[in-house]
C-alpha cells in the first residue's frame, strides 16, 4: 500500500452514491442513505430558508426537504421527472436532499480519493472529504453529515429544548 492510501482514514474501500447538481458530480457516503424518492413538492414553511423548500409527510415522519442547488448557489432549480430527494439519516434525524439526479453507487478505493485543493469553491471546502476518480470522472465528496449539521443549515439541533 503506497503511503499516499495510508493517509485515507480506514484504508478501506467506501460506497458512495453519486448525485448530480448543475454540471457536477458529487458523492456521499451511501450508509447515510435511507431511500431515493422522486420529488413532490413539500409544504412550504413560514420563516424558512429559501434553500429549505418544506417539508414532506414521509410515512407519519416530518421531513425537511433541502434543495442543495439552492444551498450551493448553482442557479434556478430546474425540477423535472429526474430530480430526486435523496432521504437522509443524519445522527437521529431525517433529512431529504433535493438533487438534479442520482447515477449509481460507487465504490473507491483509498487511493481514488484524494484531498480536496485549497480554493475558492461553490461549497465551503470544509464540508468536501475529498475527490474521488474514476477513470474519466470526478466525484466531489461531501461529508453530509457536517454539512446537514452545520450552524447556517439550521436542521440539525443539539437535543436541549
């Protein structure tokens, strides 16, 4: 193993479910996956963010619906028979993400990841695990967990009430 894939936490391989938004592709950790559902528009909520576009009623659960092309400032979303929510489970709650489209699952090895270049990005770069490649493509990954918890995403909140 070179000493570049010993950086890598596990040094073990990882699934990823590949989404686009606008002309890029990204990834994020398929455990953090519940299901994939075609997009019906939330009900709307008072005082919101504008990238929270509601919420969906999701077998008796409430669920927040995020449209990340919003969050990311990628231009109006476009929403049409291949724009999905994406369910979420994030510490213990469930979160959907709005998303152009989902491609696959992709497994990489640790020495298709690599880190994430220090640059002016569209995501803050704390929320990017790193770029995996394959052959002729290039997944932007996102530790969605940081990101869905973060501060200016307001959904996930510490348990105090």
């Amino acid at each position: 193993m070179s000493q570049d894939a010993q950086v890598q936490s596990t040094g073990a391989a990882a699934e990823y479910l590949a989404f686009t938004l606008g002309q890029e592709e990204y990834g994020i950790d398929i455990q953090k996956v519940s299901e994939i559902r075609s997009y019906e528009t939330p009900t709307r909520i008072a005082n919101a963010p504008e990238f929270v576009k509601g919420v969906v009623n999701l077998r008796g659960l409430i669920v927040p619906i995020v449209d990340m092309r919003i969050k990311f400032n990628l231009g109006t979303p476009n929403y049409n028979q291949f724009t999905v929510v994406i369910i979420l489970n994030i510490g213990s709650r469930v979160v959907g993400m709005v998303v152009d489209s989902v491609s696959d699952v992709t497994t990489l090895e640790p020495e298709q990841i690599k880190a994430a270049p220090e640059m002016g990005s569209t995501i803050n770069t704390e929320h990017i695990v790193g770029l995996g490649t394959l052959e002729e493509r290039m997944l932007i990954l996102v530790d969605i967990d940081k990101l869905m918890s973060s501060e200016d995403m307001g959904l996930i909140e510490s348990a105090v009430a």
